[in-house]
C-alpha cells in the first residue's frame, strides 16, 4: 500500500488539526446546557462524511441525534459497521487541568483535550483511513456503514432504540470499535471477550423507626445485620459465588486462553502496589488476570443504614440496604441469575425482617471465537501498523451496547482500542498519542483491505 502510505504521510496535519477542529465542540451529552453543541458535533460529524463523497444523514431521536453514513456496495467483499460515539464527559473538576479541556494542546507527544481517546480521537481513525482509500484509489475494498451517536456517556438509550428499528439497515458481517485501549503502552491488543453485568439493590426493612440498640438489641432482627449477612452469604471463604445454580452455565477457560494470558507481559505483584494493595482476595485457582477478564465475580458497590454522623448513637435502624453486581462471562443469563437470586434471598433472610431486591440493569458477556477470520484479519493490520502483533485479552467491564449489536445484528465485534492505560478518559487531562492516532489511521486502512480480501 505504498500509495496509501504517501497519502498518510502527506496528510497528518490535516487530520491532526481537523481532530482539534472536532476537539473544540464541547459536546457534553450529561449537561442540558450543551444541547447546541451537541448538534454542533453531530453536524460536524455529517459534514465529514459528506466531503468525502459518503451518504450521510442526521437521524433524530428521543434523545441526541445519530450520525448514520454509508458507502457503495462492493460486490463479493464484506459490509462493516463503524461504530462511535461523538458525545464527550464533562471536564469537571476545571482546575485539575495543565491546558484548557476544550482547547487541544500538544505536549509531550500527546494531544490533551476532552474526548482526545474517548472517543473522538479513536472514532475518527477510522473515518479518515475511509477517505484516505477514496482519495488514493476512489473506491473502498469493503463497504462502509457508519454510526456514530451522542450518547454513549449517557446510557445510550437512543441507540438502542434505534437499533431496534433499524437492524435491516445496519446489517452487516463485522462490527468495529475503537473506543479503548492497548494491553501497554507498546502492545497492541484485540479485546475478543467481554463481560456481562448484573446489578441490584437491596431494601431491607425491620421495625416501625429505630429503636434503642440497648433496649431492643437482640429482640429485635436488625436490618443492618441482616443486610450484611446476606451480602456476606454470596461468597465462600474459597472466593464461590454461592447462589445455587450461578455456574450452572459458564464457559470455562481453555487450556489455550489460561496459556496466553499466563504469557502476557503481567506483574501481579505491581498491579496490586499501583492501587494501593497488598494482595486481593479472590476465587480459588485462578490468577488476577484471569479472575478479572474471564470469571464471574460479586461485588458489594455500596452499603447504607444506621447512624452515620460523627461520634456514636446506639441505634438499631429501622432500614438498611446495599448496591451489588455481579459481572458474568459467556452464557451467563442476567434474567436466570434474577430469578435464582429471587428464589434464594428467602432461604438465607431471618425472621423479622421484609427484604425487597431491585433489579436494576443487566447485559450478557460477548466473545468473539478466536479463530474468527475478522480476528485474524484486524491482527494483521495492526501488526502492520504497530510493528508487532496484538495480544488477545478478554475485558472485565461491560459494554451493554457491544452485547446488542451482537444479538441485533448477528456479527461478530471487533474492539480495536489504540488508547493507553494512562489516558484519563473520564477525568482530567485526557489525552491521546499522537503517534497512536496515525497508527490507528494506519492500522484502520490496512483492515479495510484485509476484510476486502474475505468473501
């Protein structure tokens, strides 16, 4: 692809400076008084696709439009779907930041602005190694389908929406999603699995109004005990989630991922000092890396109840409650762990006491096989790209809309990150590699051709 190459060479400051042109818009999706901005990126977004010959549309919703754009059928080579979002975070707390949030600015390599890697910056590889092929060649070796939307760092509801009515039109073989990061700063990585989420609150409720511990203590079942003996009963001493029926239908590891991941560059040892840790505890037989991309886990996310001011008051509350999660792998049902947890609470909750569970959102894991031929075609790309093969890693958050295109659409995901772990999306001083971003353009481009070559 020498030409191509020539074209990238000669055309990083252009992309460079329309990143930061894309950069200044401050499109917060959380803040009411950033709605003109919000259609500001959007339009932005649509003028791009439009420059570059593409059919491009604004598609109002319930909430913040969608950019959809699309180019010509290529017979005989796959249709790919582009997906991003053009929404930033808000860039609170202001005076944490070296450089303003919304005025990009270089340093040190890096190009610090809010959304540089989430996910403006990601996004946009892809859309300029689309124009670097129609620029060079005049056509695309795949067909191109971009959806591009402005909520993502709010739920994302309008997507979903629009997801559902329109699967016919976003139909597709492959899905691309560049909207996270490298294994380090100098290996490139595939993320070929991700994990589910069930989350729930709890509500229990005992007597009428507090009571006085001394008075009532031991006469009376405590709802602040009982909230902490039914969180304490979800997991052994061994690290198992004891929920009957929870393993019923997990996918074990394969002897080939617990290899590759035991290969991986990965000191347990400075992970644990990096966040202040001594050791974890955590399931019987399994190593960090393996317990947090690839086993499902419980986690208590916040506790309520009882006296919480300064000094003592002996209190028996009369409420208490508490926020938990678990994160599940491939075949797990967030509906069947409802309705076992359902069935269980009862079983473990003393007498005295009224228990309600809140169901409050649930996605299932997604993984993609290794041996797909989307895999193996994204892997050399950006071996090209980065000068060494990516690594394979499985990611323990969930991104529930990965998980949906995945059931709409019945393709398979590609989540090709080109971030570093020290990006800060989401708080301040975000930034992004500039060496990153043309190698993702780079990579992007040599995907588009490595796709093309499947039929």
């Amino acid at each position: 692809m020498p030409a191509l190459d020539q074209y990238l060479t000669a055309h990083a400051a252009q992309f460079e400076a329309e990143l930061c042109d894309f950069l200044r818009i401050p499109s917060v999706s959380a803040d009411p008084a950033h709605a003109d901005d919000i259609r500001k990126a959007a339009q932005w977004v649509d003028a791009k696709f439009r420059q570059m010959g593409l059919a491009s549309e604004i598609i109002p919703t319930s909430g913040h439009p969608l950019v959809y754009a699309e180019s010509a059928v290529v017979p005989g080579a796959p249709t790919i779907l582009v997906y991003g979002h053009y929404d930033v975070q808000p860039a609170d707390p202001l005076e944490l930041w070296t450089s303003p949030p919304f005025e990009p600015t270089r340093r040190d390599g890096n190009l610090y602005a809010r959304g540089a890697t989430d996910d403006k910056g990601q996004a946009l590889t892809h859309v300029d190694s689309a124009q670097a092929w129609l620029d060079v060649h005049g056509r695309l070796p795949v067909r191109l389908k971009f959806l591009i939307e402005g909520e993502e760092e709010v739920g994302g509801q309008a997507l979903e929406e629009y997801l559902v009515k329109s699967a016919s039109r976003l139909a597709c073989d492959c899905v691309v999603i560049s909207d996270g990061g490298k294994f380090s700063r100098d290996i490139p990585a595939i993320t070929y699995g991700l994990r589910g989420i069930a989350y729930y609150e709890i509500r229990v409720t005992g007597p009428n109004r507090d009571l006085h511990s001394g008075s009532f203590g031991g006469s009376v079942t405590n709802p602040a005990t009982t909230v902490a003996r039914i969180l304490s009963a979800m997991v052994d001493r061994r690290g198992k989630i004891q929920i009957p029926g929870f393993y019923d239908d997990v996918v074990p590891l394969t002897e080939r991922e617990r290899q590759q991941f035991a290969a991986l560059p990965f000191d347990e040892a400075k992970y644990f000092a990096e966040i202040g840790a001594d050791g974890a505890f955590g399931e019987e037989g399994y190593s960090a890396l393996e317990r947090r991309w690839a086993r499902p886990t419980y986690d208590v996310c916040g506790i309520w109840g009882g006296y919480q001011g300064e000094g003592a008051k002996t209190v028996l509350p009369s409420k208490a409650g508490a926020k938990f999660s678990f994160r599940l792998v491939p075949n797990q049902s967030p509906e069947k762990i409802t309705a076992a947890l359902r069935r269980w609470l009862p079983e473990i909750t003393p007498p005295g006491v009224k228990v309600e569970l809140l169901d409050s959102h649930g996605s299932p894991a997604v993984m993609v096989p290794l041996e797909s031929r989307y895999v193996a075609a994204a892997a050399r790309a950006i071996e090209s790209a980065f000068g060494r093969a990516p690594v394979y890693t499985r990611e323990g958050g969930s991104i529930p809309i990965v998980a949906k295109f995945h059931e709409a659409l019945h393709a398979d995901v590609l989540l090709l990150g080109w971030g570093q772990d020290d990006d800060n999306p989401h708080s301040p001083n975000e930034k992004f590699s500039l060496a990153d971003f043309h190698r993702g353009i780079k990579a992007s481009a040599r995907l588009w051709e490595e796709l093309g070559k499947l039929t």
